[in-house]
C-alpha cells in the first residue's frame, strides 16, 4: 500500500489477528478434544456427525440473529455496544470450554462461543466501509486476513506445544486443553481493546427512537430493496452458495482427517501450516486486486475451490492433507477478504450493518447447509467403502464431494451478479 495505515485500520486489523486465535482453535485442537470426549462416553462412531450438527446449530441462530444485530447496529451509537458483548460472549464462552463437561455440555458451550464469535463480526465487518476509504477497503479487507492468518498462530503455538508435550510440563491432557481455552480467551479480549477505543460510528440512519422495532421495518425494507437492486440480491445469493464450501472445508478440516485415521500431529502441523501460507496469499490478493478486476479474482478463486474439494474426495494419505492445508491456504484469504470487500463497494455505507447483516445470512446458512449435508452423507453412510471407477472411496469422502454442487451454482450466479454491477458502473 502506498499509505502507511491509520491508527484506526491498525486496530481493526488487530481483531482479526484475536478472534482468527479462536477460529484457529476450533478447526485444530477443539474437535480432537471432543472426539477424545466421545470417546469416553462410547459414541465415537457418531463423532463426525455430531461435531458437524453443533456446527449447523451455531451458524443457524447467527443467521437468523445476524441480520436483525445487523440492522439495530446502523442506529447511532448501537454498533460498538453490541459488538462488545458478542465478542465477549464468545471469548468468555471459549474460556468455558476447559469447564468440567460431558461431550454434550462441551456442545452446548461451543455453540454459544461460536454464536457471540460469528455476531461479533457482523458489526466487524460493516465497520470497513468505514474505517477506511472506497480506495483502501481491498487492501484493508485483505490485510485484516492476512494478519489474522498469521498472528493467530503466535497463541496457538504456545496451546499446540502445551497440548503435545502436556507430560514435560508435568500435567494431563485435559489441564493442558483448559489452559489453551483460557490463552486463546485472554488473546482475544486483549486485541480487540484498541478498536474497542478508536472505532466511533461515522455512518448511521437517524431516528433512534424504539430502535428494535424500528430495526425490524427497515429489515424488511432492506430486504425489498436488494430485490429490486438485482445486482446486490444476486451477489448475495452467489455468496450464500461459494462461501458455503470455504466455510465447511475450513470447520470440518481437523474432523474430515480425524475420520480417515490420519495422525493426529500430522493434521495439526498441516493446518498451522495453512495459516502461513494464507499470509503472504492474502497480501497478494489485496495488492492483485489493485491491479485486476476484483470479480475476476473472485471466480478464479471459487473455480480453484471447485478443484480443491474434488482434491479432497481422492484423500487417503498424509501427505495429500498437507498438499490440501497449502491448496486452501492460497485462496481461503484471497476469496473472504475480497467477498468483503466487494459487497462494501456496492452498497450504501450508511447501511452497512444491515446488509452486512444479510451477507451473514448468506454466509452462515449456507454453512450450516454444508455442514448439516456432510453430516447427514456421513452420519448415513460413513464407514461404507463405495467403488468409483475402481477406486475405494470412504462414505465421508462422498460427503465432502457433494459441496463441489454448491460451488458450480455459486460461481454461476456470481457471474450474472458482476455482469450486472459492471453494466451499472
């Protein structure tokens, strides 16, 4: 970037470097943790299904929840309020986790972390058009990403070496597991203080008078209006089905390696790999979008997904889940942050919170889509050996195969969707 960033755009990128710790956690150590938890209770058969049906549950209530934060959040002074107590729901709810629960309990527990966790980046993500310019919000978008890649990894590394050498340290699994919660809880309280003191609500819809009913009308009125501007409508749409992948791929990783027997070191190391690679891709992106047109990069992006989630039906091996963390390392940035960033430059700022609300709806329903599809494939036929064309396929390997569907809509209607926006500009 040609301008050094602003004391404001610092610290926005800041809460992704915290909350990214957390999201870290949840695709590495938290689903090994709670197929050790199954274990114990003897469902471990249903392990897959149940970790993909908390995960569907989560998302489900921030979809509906989403947009309806979204839109009380464009009222003057709501937004940083209740960006705070959704962050500190979800951080407070990720302390918990170490608590003394069966895997039901953890369950419960994990979903409230995973709702205060996805809120709190509704009201994040419709802070960007306004804690930076028109010009900026690619490169921005990107770098809050990148860094949050890359920093997540700083408290992780800390957890991973707790976690795998707990007997050194002279302590069990399960206390090393607690201290990991409290870490990643703590990190992510202490990187969101500096937006909490810098951001201050520039764009807002006046009238904030029985806000929450208020809040419901314009909803609705949102709703119609992205109809009638069918370029914003269909690009939501197409989020709804592109993200869908990128969401389950990143949720079910750890759980997707955990069900063919690979090693457990290996999956970990694999993914923490992922968050490096993601790094320096999710700086090219920003810096490519400067260059080439950001609809462009977005298509290549879902194309390349296309291509790694047929990678990943054919996975039996370790190494081929280290060549997958690298494949999504490369354009799991690139394809958030420019989707961000994309919806931010065709809608009005003062809005943002709203329709950022509805992108939510898009982005969180179609994970819950994916997950609860996987879950349902696995939970029918997980553990049968099917033959493709003479090769042995695992049912959960079918699963994963059936988001390849999601992704060729998804890229379908985006391409209507920019063809659209670029006959308006």
């Amino acid at each position: 970037m040609k301008n050094k960033l602003t004391p404001l755009e610092r610290s926005w990128i800041l809460y992704d470097i915290g909350n990214s710790a957390f999201i870290l956690l949840v695709a590495t150590l938290i689903p090994i943790w709670f197929e050790s938890l199954t274990t114990a209770a003897g469902v471990q058969d249903d392990y897959l299904s149940l970790w993909s049906f908390a995960g569907s549950i989560s998302t489900a209530i921030v979809a509906v929840l989403g947009p309806i934060l979204g839109t009380l959040a464009d009222h003057k002074g709501f937004k940083k309020p209740l960006f705070l107590v959704c962050m500190l729901v979800g951080a407070l709810g990720c302390a918990l986790l170490g608590g003394p629960w069966g895997y039901l309990g953890f369950l419960v527990i994990f979903i409230l972390a995973k709702v205060g966790f996805s809120s709190s980046l509704v009201f994040y993500d419709s802070m960007l058009p306004e804690i930076t310019t028109q010009t900026r919000i690619d490169s921005i978008s990107s770098m809050g990403y990148a860094f949050g890649y890359i920093g997540s990894v700083i408290p992780f590394l800390l957890c991973l070496v707790l976690v795998l050498f707990c007997d050194s340290f002279g302590m069990t699994a399960g206390t090393a597991m607690v201290i990991a919660f409290l870490i990643t809880a703590v990190w992510w309280i202490v990187c969101s203080l500096p937006l909490a003191r810098r951001y201050r609500q520039t764009a807002y819809v006046e009238g904030q008078d029985r806000a929450v009913s208020a809040s419901f009308k314009r909803l609705a009125q949102t709703f119609r209006e992205a109809k009638q501007h069918k370029h914003i409508f269909l690009y939501l749409v197409a989020f709804f089905f592109f993200i869908d992948g990128v969401y389950t791929i990143i949720d079910l990783a750890t759980a997707y390696g955990k069900s063919l027997g690979l090693d457990t070191t290996g999956l970990l190391l694999a993914l923490l790999l992922t968050q490096i690679v993601a790094f320096p891709f999710s700086i090219l992106f920003g810096r490519l979008s400067a260059k080439y047109d950001t609809g462009k990069l977005i298509k290549i992006s879902i194309g390349c997904y296309t291509f790694i989630t047929l990678f990943a039906v054919f996975l039996k091996f370790q190494w081929q889940f280290w060549t997958l963390a690298v494949l999504v390392g490369m354009f799991q940035g690139g394809i958030q942050a420019l989707s961000r960033s994309y919806l931010g430059k065709i809608i009005p700022a003062e809005q943002s919170g709203e329709y950022y609300g509805l992108m939510d709806i898009c982005g969180k329903g179609a994970s819950f889509v994916g997950t609860m599809l996987v879950g349902v494939v696995s939970a029918l036929v997980g553990g049968i050996e099917f033959d493709l064309f003479g090769y042995a396929l695992q049912g959960e390997s079918l699963a994963v195969g059936t988001l390849v569907i999601l992704f060729a809509i998804g890229y379908v209607l985006f391409c209507k969707a920019d063809k659209l926006n670029k006959e308006r500009s």
